[in-house]
C-alpha cells in the first residue's frame, strides 16, 4: 500500500501538470495562488487511499482527487471575500482577493469549480461527477446556514459546511474502484465519522465551534470518540484498510 507521503506526492504532480482554463489562459495565475501555498491535501490522499484499498491504482483516482481538492479550495476563495469572511490572509499569505482583486478572485473560484467537474466528467461513469456536486451543494447550503445565522444544530452545520466533500472523497473513489453501491454502505459510514473528527480537531485548534460548545476538554472528548467510531467502521471493511487507519490517527493528533 503507498503510504499518505507519497498519495501527497501524487496528488501536487497531478496538480502541478494540470492544465487550468485552456479558454482563459490570464486566469491561470490567480487559480495557481489558490491551490498552492501549504494546504494538507487532506481530501485528495484520502480518496487515492480509498481507491488504492478498494482495488484500484491510486493514480486511475487522480482526476476524481483533484477535483476534490479543486472544490475545496474554490470554497476557500469565495469563504475569504469580504461579503463572506472578510480574511485578506490564507495559510500565511495574501488571500486571493487580497492579491488579484475582488473581482478577479469570484472569477478564480468560479472557474476552479468548472474545472473540478470537468475533470468529475472524464470518467465512464457519471456517479463520480454526481458525489461531487452533491458535495458541493451541501457545502454551500452549510455555508448559507453559516453567514445567514440560522437556528441550526452545530453537527448539522458541520456536516454540510466539511462533511460533505469529506463523504465525497471517500465516495469517488469507490465509484473508480467500481464497487458496488450494496457494498458501499461502510466505507461511506467510515468517512462520516472522519469528517466529525477533523471538524472537531478544527474547532480545537482554532478555538471555536465544539471547543466553544464543550470546552476543550469535552472537545477532545468527542474527537478521541470520533476516531474510535472511524476506526471501527474500519474493521467493517474487507480489505486492507492500513493506510486510512494511519490517517486517522494522524487527524486526530494533528497541532495545525
């Protein structure tokens, strides 16, 4: 099994050669500041893991990990602007509105999306494409929940806002790995309990959200529960799941 290292590695090749808006080559710049800059790939190495235990060739789930990553990372430019979070800083540098412009930063992130369902689109089957923009869908409705201040339960929130892409990196790679959707039903409860742990561990280290809720040790509570859940459900499944159970317990001790 390759190990999260070089699943990382794959992943900034891939994304490093792909080439970004043919149609709107003055574009490629602000795309380019959106995805580089220290971002985990977290999303991406989890769908090249899953593909690789499901049976697959991590790279046959390129295309699929770098559209995950290309909607996550859309989702973080429109969250930066100044009508939504109003952050000029991202992972230690100038935001993309911050360095191109308002303007140009809703275009960057309007195009990172087509490109991440373009490269959804290049395989047989449709479902890959489908996981992802159900993903994308649920994240903007968590984000709506999120700016407009709605009455809502903390989990529910964070399961659209982050558990939703999280899901589909899991749900990708099982469509590309051609299992069968009867089959599915662990793996998928598997990553549900992986978003919650990386939602918590978030909210820990930013000092917001569950820590707020539960105290920081009540946090930890939760996320050490949530770990333990993800890895049974890991044991559900037939197969070699080594990888994914490294990666979780690198989530749950992360410290940035």
């Amino acid at each position: 099994m390759t190990a999260p290292e070089e699943l990382r590695g794959l992943v900034e090749a891939y994304l490093g050669e792909l080439a970004l808006t043919p149609e709107l080559g003055g574009l490629e710049g602000s795309m380019r500041h959106a995805l580089a800059g220290g971002g985990k790939r977290v999303r991406p190495v989890l769908c090249l893991a899953t593909a690789e235990a499901a049976g697959a060739e991590p790279e046959a789930a390129l295309p699929a990990a770098a559209a995950l990553e290309l909607v996550h990372n859309f989702s973080l430019v429109h969250d930066d602007l100044p009508a939504l979070d109003d952050d000029a800083v991202r992972r230690g540098r100038a935001s993309t509105w911050a360095e191109y412009g308002e303007a140009v930063a809703i275009l960057a992130g309007d195009a990172l999306l087509a490109e991440a369902v373009r490269l959804a689109l290049s395989y047989p089957t449709p479902a890959v494409a489908r996981e992802l923009v159900q993903a994308t869908l649920g994240m903007i409705g968590g984000q709506y929940l999120d700016i407009t201040g709605a009455e809502t339960d903390l989990a529910v929130l964070h399961r659209l806002k982050t558990g939703c892409l999280f899901s589909a990196s899991i749900a990708c790679a099982l469509w590309v790995a051609e299992v069968p959707e009867r089959e599915q039903a662990p793996w998928r409860a598997f990553v549900d309990e992986v978003g919650l742990l990386f939602q918590i561990v978030d909210d820990i280290l930013d000092e917001d959200g569950y820590l707020l809720e539960h105290g920081r040790e009540g946090a930890r509570v939760l996320a050490d529960e949530a770990a333990e859940r993800a890895q049974a459900r890991l044991a559900e499944v037939p197969a070699d799941t080594s990888v994914l159970a490294g990666i979780v317990t690198g989530l749950a001790a992360r410290t940035s």
